[in-house]
C-alpha cells in the first residue's frame, strides 16, 4: 500500500467531506539548472497525466520564462496527501527540484472556472 493510499484510507468520512473543498497550488522550482532537470521530463509527464486522470491535478504547466519550473492546481486530497504526492513527481525525488505548496480553501468560483 503507497503512502498516498494510507493517508487516504486513514481520514474519517468528515475529514474526506472537508478536503472536497481543500485546493492546492504546487508551485515546482528546479534546484540546480532547467537542463539537469531535463532528463526527467519524460517522467514529469507521465507523473502529471495520472495525477490529472486520478483527478487531483486540475490544471498544470511549465512557467513563464520555463527555467523557473512548473506549477500544478489540485483538489480532492489533503494537504497531508498532495505532500505525499508531491514527493513522488520525478523532479523531486531525484533531487533536481522541489515543490512549494499552498493550500486554501475554495470561497468564489467565476462561472468560467466553474466548467
């Protein structure tokens, strides 16, 4: 059993009730230089489509200029489970980058985001 699958299967029906509304903004920032992270791309991707598929990423891209990372919006876990998850993307368990994440709780939500 994953760490992940643990801390899921541990929260009671209230605290899974209440991450419903929990968002995570994971912002990923490369350690050394973008070229020593390159080679762990290929596992980046197949890492952000199955947090994507799962449901937990919600939107997810490289930033603007590309050298300073990545950021990832999830829902649906708790901030104890999106550090877990978090930790097993390539970038951070290989020690090229690392994440820094920022919970909140969802308030207003534009009709456009909505869909």
């Amino acid at each position: 059993m994953t760490d992940v699958v643990r801390a899921r299967s541990s929260l009671t029906m209230d605290e899974r009730t209440q991450t419903s509304n929990l968002m995570h903004i994971l912002r990923l920032e490369y350690i050394g230089a973008e070229s020593d992270a390159e080679q762990h791309i290929p596992g980046l991707i197949a890492y952000l489509e199955c947090n994507h598929a799962r449901g937990v990423s919600v939107v997810s891209g490289q930033t603007v200029p590309t050298e300073h990372g990545g950021v990832i919006v999830a829902t649906g876990v708790s901030r104890h489970e999106i550090e877990l998850i978090s930790r097993t993307a390539p970038c951070v368990s290989s020690g090229v980058g690392r994440y820094t994440v920022t919970t909140f709780e969802r308030g207003r939500t534009s009709a456009t985001a909505a869909h």
